[in-house]
C-alpha cells in the first residue's frame, strides 16, 4: 500500500532552527552591547557639558571680578587726581600768603 507521511521534520529543520535561534540571541546581545555603549557616550557627552558650562560661568565669574576691580581702580585714580588737586590749592594758598606777608 501507500506509504504514511510521517509527522517527523525535513532533515536539517532542526539545525536550522537551532542557527536562526542562535543568530537570533547573538543579534540581540549586540543590540543590547551597542545600546549600552550609547548610553555610556551619553553620559560622557552630558559630563562634558556640564564641565564647559561650570568652566564658562568660572569665566563669568572672573570678568565680572574684572570689571569690578577696574571700577575700584578708576574710583582710587580719580580719589587720587582729587586729593592732588586740594594739595595744588593748598600749596597754593599758602604760597599767596607768604607773598601777602612779605
């Protein structure tokens, strides 16, 4: 009589599955590895932000001490032309009054 077709897999199925399972789980892995390699660089790139931002407002920071000390020497200088012009007054007062007096 005729022949009953079996139940069973061609030949090879099996291994295939088997490779396509593992090449499956192999992709995946490397999927996962690279994804936590961006995150890595993220963060990286986050920190480096970070730094250039504090880095920046230290630069802030020092022109506006800058500007501040410039200011004081200005207010100093001009303190100074002030103080020599009264002396020159003086001086000269007292100069007249000698005159005066000879």
């Amino acid at each position: 009589g005729r022949k009953r077709k079996s139940n069973r897999f061609p030949v090879g199925y099996m291994q295939a599955a088997k490779r396509a399972r593992n090449d499956e789980d192999r992709l995946r892995q490397e999927i996962e590895e690279s994804s936590m390699r961006v995150d890595v660089l993220k963060v990286e790139l986050i920190a480096k932000q970070k730094e250039e931002e504090e880095s920046s407002m230290r630069v802030d920071v020092l022109k506006v001490e800058l500007i501040a000390k410039q200011k004081e020497e200005e207010e100093e200088k001009k303190m100074l032309e002030t103080s020599i012009r009264s002396i020159r007054r003086l001086n000269t007062k007292v100069r007249c009054q000698k005159i005066k007096k000879n």
